[in-house]
C-alpha cells in the first residue's frame, strides 16, 4: 500500500498543477510523485528453536535475512522457558544477559521483546504473586538486554482434582474483577522500569476475542499495558477486519501464524485459513510500525513460512524492512 501524502505535499503538488496549466502543458505530461511503498518489519519468535545455541541462531536467522527477534530463553545455552508458569532464572546474570543480546545484535538481529507468558489468571493470591515476581524478574533480564517489551496472555487454569465447573475459570464474574487488580499490578511494575507489556488474545481463554482484549486495556487505563495481535488465535470468533477495528490502536507487534478455522492448533503462516494478503494490507493500514513476528516456527519451515509472508507483502504492493 502507498504511503499516504501528507497535507503539505498534497498543497505542493496542487500548487504545481496550477502553474503547468497556466503555463499551458498538457495534463498528461504532469507526472505524479514517485511515492515508496510502506515497509513492515519481519521477525520471528524463537521460541521454535530450542536445540540451537543463542549464537548458532543469531546465525542462521541473520543467514536467512531476519533482523528481529521476539527473544524466549528457550535456546539450549538458555534454557529458562516455563509456558503458563515460572522458571528459577536467578542464574541469569546481569553480565550473561548482555552476553546473550550482544550475540545477535552482532549478527544484526534486534531484539523486539522478551516472551514471558506466565499465569496471571490463577485462583491463589499467593500464586499470582509468585508469578508477579516472576514477571518481574523477566522485566529485569530485559532491562539488561536492552529490551523494553514483554508478551504475555492472561494464562490459563483449571484444577484437574476438580469437576470441570458449570463457568469456565477464565469467564467467572469475578476473576475478570481478579484480573484487572493483577493488570494493575503489572503495569506499575513496568512503569517502574519504563517497560511495556503487550497482552495476547486467545479464544479459548480470558482474553477471548479482538473486543474483550480492548474493553479489558480500556478499564486497566494504563499506557504501560498495549495488545499484541494474532489473528490465528482469533479467528475462530473475529474477521480480520473486526479484530483491527477493535484493537488497531493498541497493537504494537502482531503474530505471523495461522490456523484453520474450527481447528485448535496453530500451523506456520501460509498452512492455514488466514488470508494473508489481507492481513499484511490491514497492517500497513492500521499499524505500520508494528513488527509481523512469525512464530510457530523452527529449523524445518521457518523458511517456507518467511517465503509466504514475503509474498504476500509483494502482492499486497508492500516491502519488507
């Protein structure tokens, strides 16, 4: 998509006009500006990689063209990934940190974001709290790296001693009452570090859809807590065109996945329902400086996947950055 002209060039080209046609050339020898198609950033989330060291990555990645990572301690030489709970990564010093991120920044990889996604949804204060120190701690490693941005999803729960309940946890009155102190919470942790959390919309979880994901930032009302969209999560219960209405001015980062409609796992972009063209074209619209991560990739088919969501970008009249 071109970028649009702004009001200043818009006079400026109006202004030309006028004098051609006093000077009395012909309209179509008044050519219209050369204006370059938007860029979008392409990343890939690294969580897909785990028999890699962080250097042997930060090589491959940087041999494929990528230069942006949404960073999980997943690697081999960094091990700390725990989805929907916590990890002791006390032994991750401030000086190995500095090591990990200067391994690929020395590649020409940027780090976008840190993925933490821990539980912020469980039933037991003293849990959350564990996991808010945890959150905390991983606030901290960023801060070492450079990095600022942290991705998360509410978290999930169920009790498997117990009967499934009538009300799925996550839907019950008052978790949703639970949840907006423990967003609070995240949030002033991050102002205290001047960081940013992005949360994730799933629809099997708290943040079940493109609108319930906006209605919950509204109420938190804090500018340290922004959304990270991905339509392969919501497409079982929103067009692309509705979760970009809803969410387009809090996304920062949007997900590169897919996933077939009425069908529970994720696939890499480009195997299955998501229309990417016009997913690429929404973004340009809507959030153009927000990076297209792919994730739900590894060494396999990450290459397919970046080849479909490159493109898609040409087809949608738009250039990777």
């Amino acid at each position: 998509m071109a970028t649009p002209l702004t009001r200043r060039q818009l006079l400026t080209h109006a202004v030309q006009a006028t004098a051609l046609g006093a000077l009395g050339l012909p309209s179509a020898t008044r050519s219209a500006p050369a204006v370059a198609p938007t860029r979008l950033k392409i990343g890939i989330a690294t969580l897909g990689f785990p028999k890699f060291t962080n250097a042997a990555l930060a090589k491959e990645l940087s041999g494929a063209g990528i230069r942006l990572i949404q960073l999980f301690l997943a690697q081999s030489d960094s091990n700390f990934w725990k989805y929907n709970g916590r990890s002791d990564v006390s032994g991750l010093t401030p000086g190995r940190c500095r090591e990990i991120a200067t391994v690929y920044r020395d590649a020409g990889i940027a780090i976008h974001s840190l993925g933490v996604y821990t539980n912020l949804i469980h039933p037991d204060a003293v849990e959350r709290q564990s996991n808010l120190d945890y959150f905390a701690a991983m606030m901290d490693i960023g801060g070492h790296m450079g990095v600022h941005t942290f991705i998360t999803e509410a978290g999930h729960h169920h009790d498997p001693k117990q009967p499934e309940p009538r009300i799925a946890h996550h839907f019950q009155d008052d978790v949703w009452i639970q949840m907006l102190t423990t967003a609070r919470q995240l949030a002033a942790l991050a102002e205290k570090r001047q960081a940013s959390v992005l949360l994730e919309g799933f629809y099997r979880g708290f943040l079940a859809s493109a609108k319930r994901l906006r209605m919950f930032l509204e109420e938190v009302n804090s500018p340290r807590l922004r959304a990270l969209l991905d339509p392969a999560n919501l497409i079982e219960v929103n067009d692309l065109e509705e979760m970009f209405q809803q969410l387009g001015p809090w996304i920062d980062c949007l997900h590169a996945k897919d996933r077939r409609v009425h069908v529970e796992r994720g696939v890499p972009a480009g195997q299955g329902s998501i229309e990417y063209v016009k997913f690429v074209t929404l973004t340009a619209r809507h959030t153009p400086a927000a990076p297209l991560v792919m994730e739900y990739v590894g060494p396999t088919d990450y290459r397919p996947a970046l080849a479909h969501l490159r493109a898609a970008l040409q087809k949608a009249g738009l250039q990777a950055e």
